[in-house]
C-alpha cells in the first residue's frame, strides 16, 4: 500500500465507522474490497493489520450496538474474511476473539441488523474468502456456522440462497481436500467431521419430503459435481445415487428441474461418467419418468455429451424429437421421425397428450426446435442424422403456423387451431428451417422448403420478424443448394425459386412498415454480394423493378432504411447492377450519378447510420477499384476525406481513417519505377521516390485529416490515426532527406498548427502540405507515446485506490440527497 | 323469448327478437350480392356491354336472349340490379315495436321494412349512423336513378325458368323476394322514424324492457345493444372491433352477464390480418403508380376509406409518390369527408382530443387543402377537366356492377399497367369482376375487415361470460374451403345456438322473476318476522294491479259502505269476511331432538329410518309413521284425531309460525 493510502485509511475507517455519514454507495464498498483482495493477494494480510491497526479498530468498532448501515456491517464482514484468509492473519485475529463475534452466535447473527439480506451475504461472503486453511475448518466446526448455512439455503433472498449453497460445496470441497490427499478412496465414515455433516445434511434433504429443500441438495451436488473432479466426488456419488435414484419414483418427480442439472453435471464429470454406478441406468430412466418439457433439457444435454452408450442416446434423442414426431403423427403420418428403442417415446404419445394446450402447445415446440438448431452443427450430434423428416417437420410447423396444412385427423385440427398465426413458433421453426439448410434433403422436400419460404416471403400476414427470419433462412437455403458442374451459376431449381421470388421484392421493398423495407434490403445486399456475378441472378434482377426502388429508398424517411439502402445500392453497383433511374417524376435524377447521390448522403443526411453505410460503401469500392472512383481516384478520396472528417459521429471519421489506410496502401504499394512509355509532363521537376509516393496523399489532404484525427475527442479515431501514421512512418523512415520543391508550410508550422489542435483549437487548417513537411513532422511526433497514453482507459486516473479513497471521503456525509444519481 | 331470423347473411343481419311483451328488430340489413348477378350499369355507353350475345338455351330457344347475356362464359341478368331482402313472411313485421340499429351498413333495408309492411314502430340509432346511414342510401339510390333502365326482367324469375338456366342463376335462392331498389323519397320517410340515441342513453320500451346501445369500436357511431328487463339480460352483438381504428373503442364490460348474447357480423376474411392487407394495400398501389398506372379502389363511402386515407397520408411521402392525385368520386363524397370530422365525441380518444388543438381528427382535410386529395360528386363535370394520370381513384360501388367504378373499370381494364384493389370484404372479386372478363389490369385482393376475428370473439365471450350464445349458422363451423381450420369458428361451452334464415329459434332460458312494487302503505302494514339472519318474511294480503307492464300490489279495497245514515257498526265489523288464517310454517325438524321429544311424551318404540328424500319415523306399537321431508310432514295413523293431533303439536313446536 502506497504511503498516501495508508494516511487516508484511518480517516476512511472513521467515516466507514461513523453512522451519522452515510457511504456513498455499493459500489464504493465493492471497490475498496477488491483493493484489499489484490493487496493481501499479493503482499502479507498480518503486515496489512499491523500496520494499519484502524482496519481491527474499525471491525471491533461495527460490533457495538448502534445504529449502523446494513451496507458497512457486510463490508466489515467481508474484509474480515478477506484479512482472515491467509492463516497468519487468521490466528492473528483470533487472537482478540475477532471472528468469532463477526461470525458466532454473538455476532450480527443473533442481532435485528440480521433481518437485512446484505448482511447476511456479507456474512456468507466473508466465511467464503475466510474458510482457506485448517484452521478455518475447525473456527467453522467450533463457531456453529455449517447449521446457520443450512438454514440459509432455504433464505427468502435468492443471492443469499444461492451463496449459502456454494458456500457449503466450497467447505465440502476444501475439508475433503486436506483429508483425502493421502487417500483418495477413504470410505464417507472416514471423512472428516465437517464434511460428514455436510453429506448428512444433503442425505437428510434428499429424503425430505419437500421439494425446496431436494432442490437445495441437488443443487449443492450440482455445483460439486461441476468444479470438483477429484475422487472423492465418486465415493460420495456412489453414496448418495440411490437416494436420487428414489426421487424418480415419486410422482411428480420433486424438483425436476435441478434432478436434470445434477445428472448432466455428474455425466459431465470424468471422474463420475467413467464409474459404473449406474449414472447411463438413472439417466435412461430419468429421461422416461420426465415430462416432454422437463426432459427436453436434459436429452439435449445428454445428446451434447462426448462419451454416452449409443442407446441412451437413442432415447434421448427419441424424446427430443418427441413433440415433432407428434406434428409429423397427427399431420403427415407417412414421415417418420426415430422413436427410442422400446417404442416408449414418440409413437405411443399422441399429439393430445403432449401438446395439450396452446402455450404448452407453442413453448415445447419453441424449445425443441431451438435445442435441435443448437444440436445440429455439433460433431457429436446424433447419427444418423434425420435429416428428411426434420425438414419434414419444419415445413409442415411452419405450414401448421400460416393455415396452409391441412391436416385430416382431430389432433392435427387441434394443433392447426393452437398454431395458426403464432408468431414465436414461425421464428423458431424459421430459424431452424435455416440450420437444416446445412445439410442435403431429399429433392421434392427442398422444392417443399422453397414453397414454404416462398409462401412466408409472400404472405401478408407476415410479421416484420418472421419475414427477416424468412430472408434469412431463404439466403442460407440458396447458398447451399448445389453448384450445377461447369459454372458457379445457380442451380435450376434455385434459378427457377429466384425467378418467383424477385416479384415478392418489389411489394417488400414498397412497404409502408420500415422493418420489412429494411429486412428486404439486407436480404438484397446477401443475394447480390453472393449471386451478382451470375447469369441467371443479372438477369432476373435486371428485368425486376427492385435495383430502381433501392434507388429511390436512398430517400427513405427512416435511417435505417436508407443505411440499408446505401448498402444495397453499393453492392449492386460493383456489381454493375445499377441501372440508372429513369423515374418521370425526378427527371433530374437522371443526371445524378450514385456517387454524386452517396456524397450527397454522406454531407447532408442527419443520422449516422447512413453515412457510416456510405462510408464503408465507399471503402469496399476503393478497394474494389470501383470504375466511378478509378475515373478519378484522388478526387475522390479528396472529397470523401473532407466531408468525414467535419461528420459528427466517430464511427464516420473512423471509417474515413480505414479508407483513408486503402489508398495508403494502394499507393505506396505501387511500383516506384513509372512505367518506361508513359509521358512524363516535362514541367514537373524529377522527384525521390518517397516524394512521389507521398504527393498524390499530400494532394488529397490525407495528412490534414489523420492528423486531425489523431486529436480527434473520440479515443478509437484517435488510435486508429495513430496506427495509420506509424505505418505511414515505417514506409517512409528508409528515404533519406527530401527536395523541397518550394510551397506550402514547413515542418515548424505545421508542428505549431498541431499543437494547437492538441490543446483543442482545431480550426485552422494546416494548409497545402509538402511530402518533406510531413516526414519532418511524423518523425517529430512521439506517435509511440501518444499510442501509449491512448492505450490506457479513459478512467485510469479515476481508478487509482487513491482517489477511490478521496472520494469515499469526499462524498461522505453528503450523500442523502443524491443518492438517486446513484446508479 | 323467440328470435325470428329474416336473414341469412352473418353480417348483414335482420332477426326479431321477442322479448316479453315488446317486440324488437335488430339490425335491417340488404343483401347486395344478389346485384352480382345482374350486368354493370355503365355512366356512359359502353359498346361492349350493350353488344354482349344474349343467352340461349342449348336447344336454341331464345325466349330469355333480352333478359340474359352472356360474357365470358358467365350469364347475366340484363336489367336494373335488384337486392336479396330479408324476410318478410316469416312473422307479421307491422307488430313490430322498434328497430334497433347497430351501424349504417346493418340498416339499408330500412326503407323496404318501414314503408312496406305497415311498421308503425320507431327506430334507434346513433347519430352518425344515421347520418352515414343517409349518405349511404343517397349513394345508392343516385347510382341507380342516373343510369335509367328501360328493361326490368321478371321472366327468368319463374320457377320452371331458373332451373333451366345455368349456374350460379340456376342455384340463386329467394329471387322472389329480389326488389329493385327504392326511392329517396322512401329513404327519407325511413329516416324520420329515427330516433337518435346515444352510447349508454336508457331508453324504455312500454316498461318492460330497456334498450341500451353501446359502442362497438366498428365504425363512427356504430353500437352494441343491450335489451335487458329487472332480471333478464340480452346482449346483441353485431359489428363491433377491438382493433385501434378511428371510432370510440368497444365497450365490453357492459356485455357482461348477459343471459343470453346474439352474436353476428365478425369478420368476414376470418384469415386476413387488417394491418398485413393495409401493408398489401400500399405496396401495390405504390408499385402501379411508380410504373405509370393506375390505381382503382372500389369502396363504400365511408368507413375503411377513412383509415386508409389516413395510412396513404404517411406513406405516400415515404413511397415518393406525393405528386400523385388521389379521387375520392362519390355523390356523398363531400359530405362523407365533412360529416367524418364533426362526429368528434364518437371517435377515438387520440382522434377527439385533436378537437380541442384545434386539429381536424382526421388528416383527410390535410390531404384536400394540399390538393393530394381531390373529390366529386361524378365523373361528369369538374372531374373531366382535373383529370390527371397517373393517380388513385376511391369510388363505388364495391359490387362493380353500378356507380362512377364502372366506367373506370372500362377504361382502364384493358391495360396491365393500372391495378384494381378490392378493400371492401362484401363482395367476392371474383364474381364482382366476372363481366369486365377478358381483363388485363392488375387485381388485387386485399379486404380489410376490422370486425371481431374467432380468436378475438373467444377472447371476448371468456371475458363477458354469457349463459348462451346464439349466432349464424356460418360461424359453428369452420368455412367449407378450409374445413380443418378448427380455429375459425366460435368454440364456447356450451355450444352456440345456430340460426339460418327463415328459422324460429326458442331462446333457451326461462323468465323466473318479475318484479313488483309495493304501495308504501301497504308496505306499513306488514309486519315482517325475522326466520333467518337476514331473511324476514311476512304475508301479504293485496290487490296485484298492472298497467304498463309495471306490476304494483296495493292495499285491497274496503267493502263498500252501506249507502244510509244507519247506525256505526262496531269496529269488528270492518274486517271484511275472509277466513281466518292459518298460520304459516316455516324451519326444519332436527330429528334427533324430535325423537327425544317422542320419548319424553312417552313413545317408547321410536325408530328411524332414512330414505332418500328424508326420515321415517315409525312408532310402532301405535302403528303411526311420520314421515319428514324437507318440504312436507305428514303424520299416518289411522282413526286416533287425538294421537294425531299430539303428534301434530309436537311437530308444531320445532317449527316457527308467523
């Protein structure tokens, strides 16, 4: 601790113990905590104490009757257990009989400051960075406080609850291992006394009769399960998997939800998943005695595991599949989807028995769909893959979802009624409908995929997320239906889709919801960034009215979708596609070329979301070489510098600072040597290769705007203009000394002009740069140590303990009033 | 309590609902789909309508070749267009009481029912409905007055005729009920039997029931109703939204505990989501008139136009499209627009509290005084000389068969850039396009119903709870093209009852209470006993008297005096001579209590039995069965008075009398 802090730390522990000057927040406390934890991490916690005796003082002090916050009681509590966690400390405090006032019965325990729930996880939390060492076990032991975490696993705070439980699993974890160190297989009988207790007490809730208290112990296992792997995990599963084993045959099976949670995590631990203690016959029978919905989790969770009998994971994928096999049964009885082994799963449930309501109906639907799409692109996902009737069920979901199945039996009525319309089952389907894209199908069920993504694209009734869920699924759909041999074209199916699909566009792109307008952009964006070089795409697109509407949604009144419009229009344009408008009612527009129109955005439009789209437009086509910037490079990037760097918004001059890197690139990576025939302009006086370089970036004001920018309020342009001018510089240091050619400011002009900018007068334009100048002033300029201070946070200086110390100080006492501004 | 059905059409409904002593219609809705039948009737000559080949019999007779044509493989009535009324045989219509009227589409038969059938009753509705309900007939009468038809056929409405003819003519039922339409001057005389009510006004019916309407959320004035007397409560509902559009929101809770509640007019395109067909609206009507065509949407004057104006009003900035001219050409086009803007207290809440800006409700008059907007009473006139294209015209009538639509559906059909957009749900497009039939315009098919949908209605009846639900016939089951749509009819327990047309339904529950004032001075005279906490009873001795169905019981009349100047009687004498009364009993006998009482009396022999309905309590030496049931006692002992009556004291003393 530095000497200023521990000047301040008396005057802190004074305030801190002081009711009548209340502390500034949570926060404040939280802070101060961590800044003890790192110092007794990495120095001596007693030397700590020693020296700074207000620290002792202060947590004698909290332990008399008064009137003190909550808030403070719990951070004393817990800097005691942070102090107390290396042994020497703890002996120390114990000394003066500290922690057992803080912790036993004596303590805040006993007292009304108990009833507030901060202070008892501030007593949970203190134990947990207590109980390190030996000597905490048998404080534990002696103080009684294993009864009072039992008893606050049940607590009507949930953090405090759930910290009671962890806490236990770390005492359950650190006596067993100093004890089975020696001894990794010592019988439970053996086991050290608190750890007995332990077990105990989850056997004892194991056998309860109330739920709470099995989801508590399971819990408890949960958690062991998953941190500790070491062998004594197995004797104490060994013990205590009977006594699980008998949760399955009440009904309804207690506490469902954690019984899952605590399988998957002891099938997760290689130390449990390899013992033969019937974890494969619990879960296999787990998976049978559950309901669809609560074991829809845990098949998931099997079916992800990376060792598991092929059997189990038969069923368990049986019974993940379960409310579509129901879809497909009560639907289209003649697709099939695998049922388990015993024939249990699947066929023997009827679509009435499992969907029996419409929420209960929608929310397993929901859920198995969206386990499968997480299943799907896993390798240890289950095989054979059923691939047909997934997509089967997809699109008849789907086509239950819009009205157009038509189901003949009662149960399929039933599920068409529950469906119709909802718009949550037509996202999850949609979205899985996408992942199955991944995968090959059988022919006439892609044609049926395309005809309901078709339907989907052109219904009305569409809502703006289906319809985005709708493009997407169709692009992933497109991309992966199989290349024709000899051409990258489309294949005929797909061209033929393309064809119906096209006029839906138009309507999408005229609707009076911005969503659509939007989704239907960005879905026209994908299509041509991937297609635009293709035939078969060209043709059908030019022949649509869709490139001359995204033309007109430049205008579009809501910014999003003119950014997706600029985006659009970009694309289609390097792709050629852009045909120019022939509108009668905006003759003038005819003239105007796209680059013009994107300028026009880029100055004038008052969002940022445009202008960053033109931005990045504008980038992708200086280094595509884009024909209307190759007409006349310079001029361009001219332009396009000086309208970024007046913008607003940092994300436009950052992405200026990325274009402006393009044409860096591309000109310094040009041949120094001109070509052998071309015309030299005889008035121009022969120049250094880096000179040459640097002219045609010194004639776009290039260097004005990075300089610019390295001032720049925004810390990311800031850094970005920095990384720039030190490439800059590295691709420069080789030359030697430059000609001046005469003109234009010197280096001692153009540093003064940048010093004032540093200081925030930025106004003054440097002027009509010459190369010398520049490589002057970048060698001048400590680019490194600017690139160092950028580097660091913004709030370095307001991290520092010392001013955290100033403020708590600063701002006790005054704080009834804003404490609202808080947070 | 019967309901007399007089129409088959869900949403256009005419039933008579009988209810105590009054006799109630609800809703005189005009079926105007029978006019589909019939050839357009063009504003200005058409060569191609007046040359279609008259229709002939596969035998080659042509008797019928005046009165029927043929178009495109379709066959038409060639005469002026005649409406499906309700019916009118099925009860006397002049014992009608009062009408009542739900919105202005529910009430164009009005004028056949009111000056046909000797109804001397009185009709209620809103103010706006009458109002649009006026423009409405206005309209109608004017698109049929100004294109007069010499012909009238009647001769394929025989009997052995139709069913020579081809379909659909073949299968049209009731033609003979078909009339063509009325005059202004009906209208008019229909109009003045109004009287105008407004949302929640009580209005008594003889004093036996009220009537009450509230609003129903469909359209400017359009209103729910409520018949209810002391104890029994009918809802009817017909037309109502719960969709955010311009009219006041529906009422709901004052549907509640409804005995029963006659549901009709939901949705008509139960599948067609109203905001996704205004979403289908605007993209196509932008995609026409950006590639030069025209946009053609037949509609009613009022009603949905105010809603779609109102969404062209922020999209056509957007979509670019500002320098197009929309026609709004009606002969009520004027009025419709005004009226629409001063009905403020009947909009919604958003709309009305524009008033106070000052704002007008609707952004319509933005429109107008912009010049987007332009409207006339023709196309004749102003119209021809403002003409300009391309643009966007609203005009009527939605059945394509008469009105300015014709004309545009004439000039414009023969080009596929222009576009025609049905948004009204009355009529299929299909049929309402048969005779423009070979087409080359655009048509398309987005009708905005904003009525209840099933999901709604299910929604609304868990809420409103009703005992019983009576509705059409159409709504119990699912549409015949889509039979397994389990969700587009009404699920309720129990079941709806169903109804066509032509049907008497008895509506199932019976009146049980009425209630009856008592005259405060009889009322002093009763001398209440208190047999349970909170319920007194005492015996009334009155004169029921009734008049206008209101039932009051007042004293009964003394005797009459003697006329003469004899001597005062005495007091006694007053008591006019009735028997004397028995005193009533009332409470149960606890048998355990009466068993002990039998003992201390000294039947030694008691034994008990139970049966189904109470006890038996036998005594057997005396041979004597006393049996108690919760409503009676009767004590069998043969030939011993002097036992009997014992016992009766003894049963006597565990009961109360008064």
């Amino acid at each position: 601790m530095d000497p200023e802090c521990s000047q301040l730390l008396p005057a802190l522990c004074s305030v801190l113990a002081d009711p009548r000057q209340p502390v500034a927040d949570d926060t404040c406390l939280e802070k101060l905590l961590d800044w003890f934890k790192t110092i007794t991490e990495t120095g001596s916690s007693l030397l700590l104490v020693q020296e700074n005796p207000c620290l002792v003082t202060l947590l004698c002090h909290v332990l008399k009757p008064q009137d003190l916050s909550p808030r403070v009681l719990a951070f004393s509590l817990r800097l005691a257990g942070v102090l107390a966690a290396h042994e020497d400390c703890f002996q120390y405090l114990q000394q003066g009989e500290l922690l057992p006032s803080l912790f036993g019965e004596a303590g805040p325990l006993g007292g009304a400051a108990w009833a507030a729930p901060t202070v008892r996880s501030g007593w949970i939390q203190g134990l947990r960075s207590l109980v390190r060492h030996p000597s905490s076990l048998r404080f534990l032991a002696h103080c009684g406080a294993v009864d009072t975490i039992f008893s606050l696993q049940g607590d009507s705070s949930l953090f405090v609850a759930s910290a009671a439980g962890q806490l236990l699993v770390h005492i359950l974890g650190l006596s067993m291992q100093g004890s089975a160190e020696g001894h990794p297989s010592l019988p439970p009988a053996d086991w050290p006394a608190c750890a007995q207790k332990i077990v105990g007490h989850i056997e004892e809730s194991l056998r309860s009769a109330a739920t709470p208290q099995i989801a508590q112990a399971l819990n408890v296992l949960t958690t062991t399960f998953g941190h500790c792997h070491d062998p004594w995990t197995q004797v104490l599963w060994v013990r205590l998997s009977p006594l699980v084993a008998c949760l399955l045959e009440k009904d309804p099976v207690p506490a469902a939800h954690s019984l899952v949670d605590l399988l998957l995590s002891v099938a997760r631990s290689p130390v449990l998943s390899s013992s033969s203690c019937g974890l494969w016959e619990t879960l296999a029978q787990t998976l049978s005695r559950l309901s669809p919905t609560q074991a829809g989790p845990l098949a998931l969770g099997i079916l992800k595991l990376q060792e598991c009998p092929q059997a189990l994971r038969a069923q368990a994928f049986a019974v993940l599949l379960q409310p579509l096999a129901c879809v497909l049964e009560a639907t289209a009885p003649v697709i099939g989807l695998p049922s388990s082994p015993d024939g249990t799963a699947g066929a023997s449930l009827t679509a009435d028995s499992l969907l029996p309501s419409r929420a209960a109906c929608v929310g397993l639907l929901c859920r198995t769909l969206a386990h499968l799409e997480l299943l799907q692109p896993l390798p240890q996902r289950p095989s054979p893959w059923p691939q047909a009737p997934l997509l089967g069920a997809a699109v008849t979901v789907l086509r239950l979802c819009d009205g157009s199945a038509t189901p003949t039996s009662d149960a399929g009525r039933h599920l068409c009624a529950f469906l119709v319309g909802c718009v949550r089952v037509q996202r999850a389907a949609l979205d899985f409908l996408g992942t199955l894209s991944q995968g090959a199908g059988p022919r006439e069920l892609v044609t049926q995929v395309f005809a309901v993504l078709l339907e989907y694209l052109t219904s009305p009734d569409s809502s703006p997320t289906v319809l985005k869920k709708a493009f997407q699924a169709t692009f992933r759909w497109l991309q992966s239906s199989p290349e024709p041999l000899g051409g990258g074209d489309l294949e005929p199916h797909a061209q033929l889709f393309l064809r119906e699909l096209l006029p839906v566009l138009p309507k999408r792109l005229c609707s009076p919801c911005w969503e659509v307008r939007d989704s239907s952009l960005e879905f026209l964006t994908q299509m041509t960034r991937r297609w635009g070089g293709q035939a078969s795409f060209r043709r059908v697109l030019l022949a649509s009215e869709v490139p001359e509407l995204t033309e007109q949604l430049l205008r579009d009144p809501e910014s999003y979708v003119r950014a997706s419009a600029v985006s659009a229009m970009g694309q289609l344009s390097s792709q050629g596609l852009c045909v120019t408008p022939a509108s009668p009612e905006h003759p003038e527009a005819q003239q105007k070329s796209l680059l013009a129109e994107l300028l026009h955005i880029l100055s004038t439009d008052s969002e940022g979301f445009p202008r960053r789209a033109v931005m990045q437009v504008f980038t992708q086509w200086l280094r595509d070489s884009h024909t209307d910037v190759v007409a006349n490079t310079e001029r361009f990037v001219a332009r396009v510098l000086q309208v970024a760097s007046r913008d607003l918004d940092w994300e436009v001059r950052s992405q200026g600072l990325e274009l402006a890197l393009v044409f860096l690139e591309q000109t310094l990576g040009q041949p120094s040597s001109h070509c052998p025939y071309a015309v030299t302009p005889p008035t121009v006086a022969p120049l250094s290769p880096v000179a040459q370089a640097l002219r045609p970036l010194c004639r776009v004001q290039l260097f004005e705007f990075a300089f610019r920018a390295l001032f720049d309020c925004d810390r990311p342009v800031a850094q970005k203009s920095c990384d720039l001018l030190l490439f800059l510089r590295a691709r420069t240091a080789s030359y030697g000394g430059l000609e001046d050619s005469g003109g234009g400011p010197d280096a001692a002009s153009v540093e003064a002009a940048l010093q004032r900018w540093q200081s925030g007068d930025q106004g003054q334009p440097l002027g009509e740069l010459e190369p010398k100048a520049v490589v002057a002033v970048l060698r001048s300029l400590d680019l490194e140590g600017l690139r160092g201070a950028l580097a660091e946070s913004s709030d370095r200086m307001g991290k520092s303990p010392r001013s955290l110390l100033q403020d708590v100080l600063a701002t006790a006492g005054i704080l009834g009033e804003n404490e609202a501004d808080c947070y | 309590m019967k309901l007399y059905c007089l129409s088959g059409h869900p949403t256009l409904p005419c039933n008579v609902l009988k209810f105590k002593s009054t006799t109630i219609m609800l809703d005189c809705g005009l079926d105007m789909t029978s006019t589909l039948h019939f050839l357009p009737l063009p504003l200005v000559q058409s060569p191609r309508l007046s040359n279609l080949p008259g229709w002939s019999l596969k035998d080659g007779n042509a008797f019928l070749d005046k009165e029927l044509k043929e178009c495109s493989g379709h066959v038409f009535v060639d005469s002026v267009p005649e409406f499906c009324l309700p019916e009118t045989e099925l009860i006397d219509l002049s014992t009608v009481d009062v009408i009542l009227i739900s919105n202005y589409h529910c009430m164009m038969a009005l004028p056949y029912i009111t000056e046909h059938t000797g109804f001397t009753g009185t009709v209620y509705a809103t103010e706006p409905t009458v109002q649009i309900g006026r423009l409405l007939m206005e309209e109608l009468v004017n698109f049929i007055e100004r294109v007069p038809k010499a012909q009238s056929a009647s001769l394929w409405k025989n009997k052995d005729i139709q069913r020579l003819l081809p379909s659909p003519l073949k299968d049209t039922v009731e033609v003979s009920t078909w009339r063509r339409c009325y005059t202004m001057q009906e209208v008019n005389s229909a109009l003045s039997k109004i009287q105008l009510v407004g949302y929640s006004q009580k209005i008594e019916l003889f004093g036996a029931v009220q009537v009450t309407p509230l609003s129903s959320g469909y359209a400017l004035g359009s209103s729910n109703w409520i018949i209810q007397s002391h104890y029994e409560k009918v809802s009817y509902v017909s037309g109502s939204s719960l969709l955010t559009t311009h009219p006041q929101p529906m009422d709901q809770a004052s549907l509640k505990n409804s005995d029963v509640l006659v549901l009709t007019g939901l949705t008509q395109i139960p599948t067609a989501n109203p905001d996704g067909m205004v979403g289908e609206f605007c993209s196509n009507l932008a995609l026409t008139v950006r590639n030069g065509g025209n946009v053609l949407v037949p509609c009613y004057p009022s009603g949905v136009i105010y809603d779609l104006l109102e969404c062209l009003y922020q999209y056509i900035d957007s979509a670019g499209l500002s320098n197009i001219p929309f026609y709004f050409i009606s002969p009520v086009a004027n009025s419709s627009l005004e009226f629409s803007q001063i009905f403020a207290e009947w909009l919604c809440h958003n709309k009305q509290t524009k008033v106070y800006l000052p704002e007008p409700p609707f952004p319509h008059a933005e429109l107008i005084q912009t010049n987007k907007l332009k409207h006339y009473p023709s196309l004749h006139g102003d119209f021809s000389s403002d003409f300009r294209q391309p643009c966007v015209v609203f005009t009527g009538h939605p059945s394509l068969r008469f009105g300015d639509v014709v004309h545009f559906m004439e000039l414009w059909g023969k080009s596929s850039l222009n576009t025609v957009i049905f948004t009204e749900p009355d009529f299929s497009y299909l049929e309402a396009l048969a005779p423009y039939q070979p087409l080359a315009m655009k048509c398309i098919y987005c009708p905005i119903d904003t009525r209840l949908n099933f999901i709604q209605v299910s929604k609304l009846l868990k809420e409103v709870q009703p005992l019983h639900v009576v509705c059409p016939e159409q709504y119990t089951q699912p549409p015949p093209a889509q039979s397994h749509r389990m969700d587009l009819m009404i699920d309720c327990q129990p079941p709806a009852m169903s109804y066509r047309r032509a049907e008497v339904l008895a509506l199932p529950f019976k009146r049980r209470y009425e209630k009856i004032e008592i005259m405060p001075e009889l009322a002093d005279s009763l001398v209440p006993m208190e047999i349970k906490p909170g319920i007194s009873l005492a015996t009334v001795s009155a004169v029921l008297h009734t008049k206008d169905n209101k039932h009051v019981l007042q004293p009964p009349p003394r005797p009459i005096q003697p006329a003469g100047g004899k001597k005062r009687k005495r007091a006694s004498d007053d008591i006019p001579d009735c028997k004397v009364l028995k005193p009533l009993l009332s409470g149960s006998i606890p048998v355990e209590q009466f068993v002990q009482a039998l003992e201390k009396h000294g039947f030694s022999d008691v034994k008990v039995e139970d049966t189904a309905k109470g006890h038996i309590v036998l005594l057997q030496e005396a041979e004597t069965l006393i049996q108690i049931e919760e409503d009676s006692t009767h004590i069998i002992c043969d030939n011993d008075e002097m036992l009997r009556v014992r016992l009766r004291d003894l049963v006597l003393k565990f009961l109360q009398k008064f």
